[in-house]
C-alpha cells in the first residue's frame, strides 16, 4: 500500500531515511550566496530600508500572518531582484508531489512561492507565520525542492517567516545533497535585506547563465 504523508508533517529524518537526502559538510558546495554577489544600488537600498520599517511596525501588531509576510517583505525582494520579469514567472500555491522508489512513500504539499525559469526552479519560498522559527520550514522545503530538482543542476530555495532567512541548495544525483546558508536576520545592525537581495540577484545570474 502506498502511504502518502502530507509535507507538513514530514521531518529531516523521513527524508534521510526515505530519499537518502544528505547534508554536505563541505564548505565549496554552497558558496553561491557568499561570492560574487552583485552590488546592489542606493535607490535599492532605501527601498529595502522602507521594507524593514514596515515590517517593524506590523509585529506590533502581531500576529502578523503568512499573506502579509509576503506583501510586505518578499514582493519587494522578488520585485528588486527581477522575478517578476521575463524570463522568470511566478506561480503561487503550486501543489507538488515526490514519491520514493521501492518505499511506496508519497508526500504531498502545497508551496507558497514558486519562480521558475523555463520550468526550472531558482528559488522556492516557504513562508511561516512570523512567530514561528524558520527552523521549522527545512523538511518541507527540501521535500519540494526534491520533488522539482532537476538531476543535473543546483535548485535553490529561500526560508524565511519574514525577519529571517536561509538559503538553501541543493543537487539532486544519486545522493541528494544540500547545503544551507548562515542565517540572515532582519533586525541585526545595519540592514541585512541588502546581503539577501544581492544573494537572490546573484542565483538569479546563475541561472540564466546554465540555461
């Protein structure tokens, strides 16, 4: 019988254990969200000063839920990086499903953010309540990267409940292998939306050019 476990239940361990998913200890397999990034300008800057303000003033009025994380912090980024110009599209609430050879396992989920390129996946965005850790969107976006990747190329996916974030890659042969970024924390000094922005502009580069 074939057993079908909804994403949002599954944990690290199940994808261990089912999909033979690894995560890599070396420091060269995810270096994409620390080299290279691209500049990014002063009128980006302010913008991206206006979202963090935003967004302060909405916890007071908590709890600030999982549409209005994506209005007010992710549209700006995705919008800054050019995800929303052709070539990439956005789908939203894309139902996805990966199942396990020989272990009649199936889990099913729904993704919030989808940007594809030529139905290729460049990042996905699995966005939280605010109160919630990001902690607790790591199994669910790794079960749909899993579900999407393609065998010969990176996916890349971004967590983050709207004050945090983590990238995360992963290579899809025949040990999954994924890697995740440091954390990126929205009320650190400074502005830590300026190194997402650039990291996102810089997966996005990466992208194109593989295709």
């Amino acid at each position: 019988m074939v057993q079908t476990i909804q994403a949002k239940d599954i944990s690290l361990l199940d994808l261990e254990t089912r999909f033979g998913l690894v995560m890599t200890e070396d420091d060269q397999f995810f270096t994409e969200w620390q080299k290279d990034l691209p500049e990014i300008t002063d009128s980006e800057k302010q913008r991206l000063d206006r979202v963090k303000a935003a967004y302060s003033n909405l916890l007071k009025y908590s709890p600030l839920l999982e549409n209005t994380v994506k209005m007010v912090v992710l549209s700006p980024l995705l919008d800054l990086a050019d995800f929303y110009l052709s070539p990439f599209h956005v789908k939203s609430e894309k139902s996805v499903e990966i199942s396990a050879e020989d272990e009649g396992v199936i889990v099913k989920g729904n993704i919030d953010v989808l940007v594809l390129f030529e139905q290729l996946v460049v990042v996905v965005i699995e966005s939280k309540q605010a109160a919630f850790s990001v902690e607790v969107g790591k199994p669910q976006i790794l079960a749909y990267m899993l579900a999407i990747a393609n065998s010969d190329k990176p996916t890349y996916g971004l967590i983050t409940n709207g004050g945090s974030f983590i990238f995360v890659k992963l290579v899809k042969q025949e040990t999954p292998k994924y890697a995740f970024s440091r954390l990126f924390y929205i009320f650190n000094p400074g502005n830590e939306l300026y190194t997402v922005l650039s990291v996102l502009k810089r997966l996005g580069q990466l992208t194109r050019n593989r295709n």
